[in-house]
C-alpha cells in the first residue's frame, strides 16, 4: 500500500505565486456573508459579516476571462469559475497561501484524465479492486 502521508509546504502569496495552470490549494480569506449589510438593509459598515480563513482546490493562471468578459490577470480559479486575487489586491475573498497539491497514491502525477484514469486507480491499489 502506498504511504498516505505527505508533506505540504505552503507559500505566502507574497513571496511568490505558482506557476501558471497549477492545481493548488488555497487558503482564502474574507467574510461570509459578504454582503449581509447591503442585503439587512441597516447600514452597517462593509466589515459585517463573518470572518473566514479556509482552504480550497483551485488553480492558479496568468490570465482567466471570466463569465461576463472581465479580464484577470494572476489570480486563483476555483471549480465554479469563482476568482480570487492574492491578498492585498481588491478583492472580496483573497488568497493568502497555496501550496502544490501531493501527487496522487502510488503515481508521480497530481492529476490524471480520461481513459489513464482506471489503470492509475488499479496501481495505487496494487491490483486490489475497491471494496
């Protein structure tokens, strides 16, 4: 069987960014919910809401054009399309580290599509179909 730990270095997002197309997770942060002074009605200011710190599978890219045409440039995309910048741009929610996700069990790849997807699973379970 294939050792299950591994060791994650995270980088601030100050220091450096990934390469571009990289999947990676993201440690966002923000306030949930983001717009809850607007939706109440009261007036409160924009720091309503709560604080969050989280981490989510994204990727990383030099360039994205999102749904309505907007162009972004180094920024986080997660699996709904939704954008994040790295901290200390404006943005909502900013992305304040990431690190390179593990490769995946008993392979040398983080990621694997299509038809290698079966024989990939075969090997990490040694031959051993799941239960």
């Amino acid at each position: 069987m294939t050792d299950p730990k591994t060791v994650v270095t995270w980088v601030d997002v100050r220091d450096g960014l990934p390469r571009s197309g990289i999947p990676v997770a993201a440690a966002i942060t923000g306030r949930y919910p983001a717009d809850s002074a607007a939706e109440s009605g009261s007036g409160s200011d924009a720091a309503s809401g709560e604080e969050f710190w989280l981490v989510r599978p994204m990727y990383f890219t030099s360039r994205h054009w999102g749904e309505d045409g907007t162009e972004h440039r180094d920024c986080f995309v997660d699996s709904d399309g939704v954008v994040r910048l790295p901290y200390g741009l404006a943005s909502e929610e900013t992305v304040t580290h990431w690190a390179e996700l593990p490769v995946l069990p008993g392979g040398t790849t983080r990621m694997v599509f299509g038809e290698d997807v079966q024989p990939a699973l075969r090997n990490a379970w040694g031959t051993r179909p799941p239960a």
